[in-house]
C-alpha cells in the first residue's frame, strides 16, 4: 500500500462501533487514527463513554442502545460503508441492537470485523458476561474476522487460556465466524505468535515480544485489519499488513507520563 500523505477525495469508508477512550489511545480515538494514517475515512457510533488513561479506566458511561441504533443508521443513510468494526459494546442490549443494526444495513460484501473487547490493558472489565452469549449467538454468525487476544478466547469458548490457539479458533469457527485471529500478546514466551484460522487453513505470525505493556493495540489491530479490508484488500493480506503496520507502532510507541503502558504513535507508515 502506498504512502498516505493525504487523505484522497474517493477514500473508501469503515464504520468504528465501540466505545470512547479520553486519553486518545484505545477505542473510538484509536480506531479513527488508524484509519486515517491507512488512507480510510473513518465513520464512528459510539457506546460508551469512559473516564480513562493509561493508568486505569476511572468511570464508564454507556449510552442508550436505541441512540447507538440511530448513530449506525445515520452513517448508512449518507455514507458508503465498505467495512464496519465493532470494539467495547459494554452489555447485552448494545451487543444486541449493533447485531440487528447491522443485519438490517450491511449489504453481504462489507466486512464486519469484531474485536471482543472485555477487559482494558489496565484491568477494568468492559463487556458484563450477560453480554458474551449474546454476542456468539447473535454478532458472530456475522462477522468475517473476530480478533481475540488468548483470556477473550478463554472467555468465549470455555476453555483455558493456555490452550493451543488452533484450538480455540477452531472452537470459535464452530459458532459461525468465518474467521478468527487469534493475538498472542498476553503469552509469556519471547516471541508473540498470532494465527489466523479459517475453515481451510492457518496462518501463523510470530514477532519479537517488545518490552512493556501497550495501550490500545488490540484497537489498532482490528481497525487497520477493517481499513485495509475496506480498501479492497483479501482478508489474509489485511491482516498481515495490519499486523506488520502494528509492529511498526509498537517499535516507536513512547511512555505515558504517569501510566503503567505506552501509547502508540498511529503514524501514517507502510503497512505492506
């Protein structure tokens, strides 16, 4: 993918749902930044409002899930979606009403992209667990990739953690998905292996584990993964393309002030 210095007039569309980060560097901010820097006009519905840094989430307010209903219909009624992902979407109504939303407004051939957002990098938990069932039954029958890091794999399939990665995606295909990334980021081995799993092959990635801890990298991750997949690229060259793009973040992310995680810098870089 070329250099994106400037945003062209024809840029190709994602639509973000998730919720707010106020210290810019998860979330709705995060994603908005990722697609900008990959050349995409970023669209946005938002969930929540959070009270956050890098430190801890300090207070979270959910918005009213028919509010969310018409942010996503706002969108599709003026613009061109040609990728959607879905981040924090806090409780089962929401998790709920973005399904329906999205059924009702997304024509086959735009992605949805899922991350599953449970838990913050600080710990704060970010989907209840009434929501979990009603997003494997409801949401990921729909989606064309779900991002889960190893705990939100746990989570979602019942199984350990510490299970082999083509083991939960394997389990997670069995629930409708077309696709699934497994991130390895919270393992503890030298090097962090991610897989992609479809129903026909896996693909596994391995990188040099950066030391410390990283804000909003899951955000990143799913949103380049939706930015270039609405710019036309196949789901497996979307990935690895975000995930080395990802990479590059990481290599020039810089400390917090205060906070236990470093923030990326969401540059506008190669991600080929």
């Amino acid at each position: 993918m070329p250099d994106v210095a400037n945003m062209p007039h024809n840029a190709p569309v994602a639509l973000t749902i998730a919720g707010s980060d106020s210290s810019g560097g998860a979330g709705i901010q995060a994603d908005l930044k990722t697609f900008a820097a990959l050349g995409v006009y970023g669209a946005s519905a938002l969930t929540a409002v959070t009270a956050q840094n890098t430190a801890a989430v300090r207070d979270v307010r959910t918005l009213d899930a028919e509010f969310v209903a018409a942010q996503i219909d706002a969108c599709f009624d003026d613009l061109d979606i040609a990728a959607v992902k879905t981040g924090m979407l806090a409780h089962a109504e929401i998790v709920d009403t973005v399904a329906s939303r999205l059924e009702a407004r997304c024509a086959r051939s735009v992605p949805i992209i899922v991350d599953p957002v449970m838990v913050a990098a600080s710990g704060a938990r970010l989907l209840d667990d009434a929501a979990v069932s009603v997003m494997i039954e409801r949401l990921l029958p729909k989606a064309a990739l779900v991002t889960p890091n190893l705990p939100e794999a746990a989570a979602l399939t019942g199984l350990e953690a510490d299970a082999e990665p083509e083991t939960l995606a394997t389990r997670l295909l069995d629930c409708g998905v077309a696709a699934v990334l497994i991130k390895g980021g919270h393992g503890s081995a030298s090097q962090c292996r991610d897989v992609l799993v479809t129903r026909d092959e896996a693909l596994s990635m391995n990188w040099r584990r950066a030391p410390g801890q990283y804000h909003g990298t899951g955000c990143a991750l799913s949103a380049a993964i939706a930015a270039r997949m609405a710019a036309g690229a196949p789901l497996e060259t979307a990935v690895r393309d975000a995930a080395n793009w990802l990479q590059q973040q990481i290599a020039e992310a810089r400390h917090s002030a205060s906070g236990a995680l470093h923030i990326l810098p969401f540059d506008r870089r190669r991600c080929d």
